[in-house]
C-alpha cells in the first residue's frame, strides 16, 4: 500500500526508489513485490533502453481505485508509456528522491503541480504561459505547516532567466499565498552553493532596481532557502 500511496500522485518510479519508500534493503525484496503488484495489475512495467536499460514502475487504473482512502480525491492519471519524455526524466527522479527525503523527515500533503490540470480557456485552448506563470517541481507542507513550493535543480539557470521569470513568478505566488517559501535544491552542497549564490545575487539586482514586488510579512523562517540531496539524504 505504501507504493501504491506514492504512486498515486507519482504515477510512476524506479525500483530503487520504491525501496526507499517501504524502507527496505534488500533488492530482490522491492522486486518481488513489484513482480506480485505487476501481477494483480495494480501496476506495469516498462524497461527503457535508452535510459540505461533501466525499468519504470507505474501504477494502473485498477491502482489508482485500490488505494483510494476516506477523504481521497479521485485521480484519473495512471502510467502510460507514451507519455515518458527521457529529457525530463532523470529530473523528475530527482524531485522524488526530494520527496522521499523530506517525507522521511515528516513533511506531508505532497503535490506535483506538472501532474495536476493547467488551466484552459473558454473554447478547450490551453491558457497562455507568461512570465509570471510558473509552476514548482513540488508542493509540500513542513512539519510546522509551513507550505514550501520546492525546485530541484539539477542545473543552474542563468541569472537572466532567475531574473526575469522564475522571480517574478515566485514572487506572484507567495503574494497570492499560494505557498509560504521557496526552497531550492541542488545535486551536491557545491552546486547548492552556486545556486544561492546566483539567486541572492538576482535578488539584490531586482531590490536596487525595485523590482521586487514581494509584499513583506513577519515570518521565522526565511522566504528563499536552500539545500541539497546529499544533505536531504542523511
């Protein structure tokens, strides 16, 4: 149940992030039980080839009703094969190893803003995107239920693109209380380093500009902060 629990709102994952989230060591344990859950088809499978010939686990329709709770919403998304873009998908295991971390460390009520329905318009079009629409790799509340929108980035964006959307777009949201801060991740304590560095920059560039439309409140925690897996993993 404890898969199928992250897999309702993952949709699909690794095996060996699977382990971590029943806490297992053993390999050949996580597989069986993959194998048993493959087998009542609450979830399939899928090898890929061309990301290492590695196997994707994903949670069926039949999944998504078997582990429905009292309170639970529906949710129609269930793993399909044509829908995995191997550009995006080392990225997307990031932000679950980030999920996993910080679940560990009991935070809750997950969401991933790229699984949930964008916005259409009158006539069935999609809303436009601009540079204030921006959407976080994760949603999560700390075990204060304090609401972080979370980015994992497994590169750093240039300033400009800091600077004139990312910003700009979180500033957006935390006005409109949407979330309560932004924590941004980093591959290892280096990268997160350059990141912070980068970002504080563009802040301070958009404070002296007065640019910086975020509309101050007393808090104990700080609005931007950062961290990295290796850190999030111990």
């Amino acid at each position: 149940m404890l898969i199928l629990r992250f897999l309702r709102i993952t949709i699909y994952s690794t095996a060996d992030l699977l382990r971590q989230v029943i806490g297992v060591k053993d390999r050949s344990t996580i597989h069986a039980t993959l194998k048993s859950l493959e087998r009542a088809k609450l979830i399939q499978s899928l090898r890929i080839e061309d990301f290492g010939g590695r196997t994707l686990w994903g949670i069926t329709a039949a999944g998504q009703q078997y582990c429905l709770q009292d309170g639970d919403e529906e949710i129609a998304k269930f793993f399909n094969p044509r829908h995995i873009t191997l550009s995006t998908l080392a990225h997307y295991l990031d932000i679950q190893k980030v999920h996993i971390a910080l679940q560990r460390a009991t935070w809750n009520d997950f969401l991933y803003p790229d699984k949930m329905p964008r916005p259409y318009l009158k006539g069935g079009q999609l809303a436009p995107e601009n540079q204030y629409n921006i959407r976080p790799d994760l949603l999560a509340a700390s075990p204060d239920g304090i609401r972080a929108a979370i980015e994992m980035e497994r590169f750093v964006k240039t300033e400009k693109r800091y600077e004139e959307h990312v910003i700009p777009g979180h500033v957006r949201r935390l006005n409109a209380r949407e979330y309560d801060f932004v924590l941004w991740i980093g591959r290892t304590p280096e990268q997160q380093q350059t990141l912070e560095t980068a970002i504080k920059k563009v802040i301070q560039r958009l404070r002296e500009k007065q640019k910086l439309y975020l509309e101050v409140r007393p808090t104990t925690y700080k609005i931007f902060q950062f961290n990295n897996l290796e850190n999030l993993g111990n």
